[in-house]
C-alpha cells in the first residue's frame, strides 16, 4: 500500500504512515485512506494559489505600457493563473 499524501510504500497494515505521519484510516475491512480531507485541503491551496496569480498579473498588465514587456508578462501569469 501506498501513503496517499507522501506516496512512499508503507506496510498493509499500517495506521499511520510511518514517514509523513498521516492517518490511514480501515473502513469495512479494507485498507481506505482519508482523502477527502486531503482533497479539500488541496482544492483551497490550488484556488488560493490561482486566484493569487491572477491578481498578480492584472497588477502587472494594469501598469505596463501597451505593447511593453510589463503587460505581456502580466498576461502570461493571469493565463498561468
């Protein structure tokens, strides 16, 4: 089995990886892993991170001259974003 969060392989009957220390979790017998949790958590670092880029690069297209090197950087990291 594989740890969902680290990805190293850890043993089957693990409760906790035993290199990043997240929770394994057994549902109905079989081997589950928490990752709705981890999924969410990603989710809102992933639209944070995006929102922020685009935020940036509207900065930057809003003080470059037109045609200049400012906005053409702005527009790649708002496409980026």
């Amino acid at each position: 089995m594989f740890c969902p969060n680290c990805g190293k392989e850890i043993p089957g009957d693990s409760t906790f990886c035993s290199y990043c220390g997240y929770k394994i979790v057994k549902v109905n017998g079989e081997d589950r892993v928490q990752t709705i949790e981890l999924t969410s958590k990603r989710l809102k670092k992933q639209l944070l991170y995006s929102i922020a880029t685009i935020i940036i690069g509207l900065i930057l297209v809003g003080s470059g001259k037109s045609g200049s090197t400012t906005q053409y950087l702005g527009e790649l990291v708002i496409f980026i974003g």
